[in-house]
C-alpha cells in the first residue's frame, strides 16, 4: 500500500469514525503508515502545532519563616539545594504545577498567586533550554513548618535559612533567580530575567 493510498484510508476513516480511525491508525493496522514522519491522521492545522519548538518548564515557589528566613529543600538525587518545585508537566499550567509539587515535596496545600520571575535557561550540555517560574508562597506559619512532610525518596531534609547562606547551598544561576526575585517581593513588579 502507498503512503498516498494510507492517506486516503485515514482521510475516509477520520470522517467516517474518528475514534475507530485514531484507534487503527495508532495500532499500525493501516500497513506503510510512517508514524514517526508527519502523522497523515493528523490535520493541517495539528501537524504545524505538532512541529513547533517545545521549551521544558518549571516552577518554584519561595517560603519564608517568621525570622524572613527562606526555605530550601535538600534532593537526595543532586548534590545542590533547591527551592520547593518541579517540572511543569504536559497541559499544566506553572502555577498548578508549583501547587502540585508544594504538596508533593512539602504536604501542604498552598494556593500562589504572585509571580515574582520568569526567567529563560539557555541549553546546557544535556539539557534543552526552558523557562522557569518563581512564585511567592509567602510567609509559613509555625503551624505549618510543623506540618511539613517530605517524600524521603526525594528530599533528605528542608531548611530554613539567611539569604547568604542559601546563596552557597543553591547553584549560582539559581541563587541568582532567587536573589533577584526575593528583592522585588516588597513591590508590585514580575522580573524576565536571562541568567
């Protein structure tokens, strides 16, 4: 069968079936489909989205105790420190995912509102260039410190500490990120930042 007759065949099926195409087409029951070539089930206006560059994502969000003291988690799979946060997964907003990973890594259900910084991560050796969000989760209250609990398989321990010291627990991009984006909690501004 030739690419053009699948074609037709996928073309009929969508418009006959949708959900009895998408189910053939996805099995390979249509023979010379190339799945890994521009998807002939798809629509024009699907394959040009389908084409366009991705960008990874994260988000993070910033704590503080009573004494302004930030927060910072301690991964059991990297050596640096790391503000409570993660990857922003497919079809999730930044904000759902610093919500998500909140109650992952800390167990407290935190609603963020506040952008403080969105900042674009070049590539890097083994890593494809991103945007990563910090979010202001405000200040924590000794109720909810105590509240606190983490994924052990993930995070070894969480600290709460002056900005100096998080400088030299953080990566130096990522202090930075952080540096900046404590500066302008006291004002109304969202920071782009390119570090």
């Amino acid at each position: 069968m030739t690419q053009i007759k699948a074609k037709k065949i996928c073309v009929y099926l969508r418009n006959l079936c949708p959900n009895f195409h998408r189910s053939w087409c996805r099995q390979g029951m249509i023979p010379d489909l190339k799945m890994n070539e521009t998807d002939p089930c798809m629509t024009d206006e699907q394959a040009y989205y389908a084409s366009l560059p991705k960008k990874r994502m994260g988000a993070g969000a910033l704590f503080v105790d009573q004494q302004e003291r930030l927060l910072l988690v301690n991964p059991t799979y990297k050596p640096q420190w790391e503000i409570p946060g993660g990857i922003v997964e497919v079809n999730e907003s930044p904000r759902s995912a610093c919500e998500r990973e909140i109650y992952e890594e800390l167990g407290l259900r935190k609603r963020v509102e506040r952008l403080l910084s969105i900042s674009y991560i070049a590539t890097r050796p083994q890593r494809p260039d991103g945007l990563m969000f910090i979010f202001w989760g405000g200040v924590l209250t000794a109720d909810e410190i105590r509240q606190i609990r983490l994924p052990t398989a993930e995070l070894s321990e969480y600290r709460f500490v002056a900005l100096n010291e998080a400088l030299a627990l953080l990566t130096p991009a990522l202090g930075e990120r952080v540096r900046q984006s404590l500066e302008i909690v006291p004002t109304e501004r969202t920071l782009y930042l390119e570090i």
